[in-house]
C-alpha cells in the first residue's frame, strides 16, 4: 500500500512539472510579444560628443530587438553620422531623421 502511494506521489509531481514547463513556455512567448511591441524613441540634436558613449553604455549586454529608434532633430554636426555608423555596427537600432521621424511616429499613434 505504501508503494502505491509513493508511485502516485511521484506521478502527480511528474505531471505537475510538466504543466509549469508548459506555463512558462507559454509566458516566456508572451513576454517576447510584448517586448517586439515597446519601442524605445529618442530625439537628438547636436550631440556628437557624447552619442557614441551613450549609445554603447545603453545597449551594452542589452539587445532590444531593433525597438530602439533614434531621430535625428537635423544636427549641424555630425551627430547622424555617428549614429548612422552604430547602426552599421548592428546596435540593434533604427536611425531616422527629422521628416522619417515625424512618420514613424504618426504611424505608431492611432
């Protein structure tokens, strides 16, 4: 008798398990939803001497699935070109400027 209850202890944890597997497959899913829908936007304007910096402290051991856009506010410096050269880099980042900005961002607003 004590062997039968055993035996069924270990399969109701056996089946147990196996349903938290399940759910956190399924929530780990959902959570990659989720993050393909956040977008990270931020607007610059001559700020060639610290982009660079920022851009790599921010991303560093992060990967933010090409949701960080950055737009350019027309720099008079060289500030799009820095980041058009971190977007080469494969920052994981989306670079636009000012007129491409304003669309993105009327597309994403209802």
């Amino acid at each position: 008798m004590l062997d039968f209850f055993m035996q069924l202890v270990l399969w109701v944890l056996c089946i147990y398990g196996l349903f938290s597997i399940i759910q956190d497959c399924v929530n780990f899913n959902t959570y990659k939803k989720l993050e393909e829908n956040i977008k990270f936007v931020m607007t610059v304007k001559n700020v060639e001497n610290g982009i660079e910096e920022y851009i790599r402290e921010l991303t560093y051991g992060r990967n933010f699935y090409n949701n960080l856009v950055v737009i350019d506010l027309e720099s008079e410096d060289e500030t799009l070109n820095i980041l058009h050269k971190l977007e080469k880099e494969k920052f994981n980042m989306k670079v636009l400027e000012k007129e491409q900005g304003k669309d993105y961002l009327n597309n994403m607003v209802p």
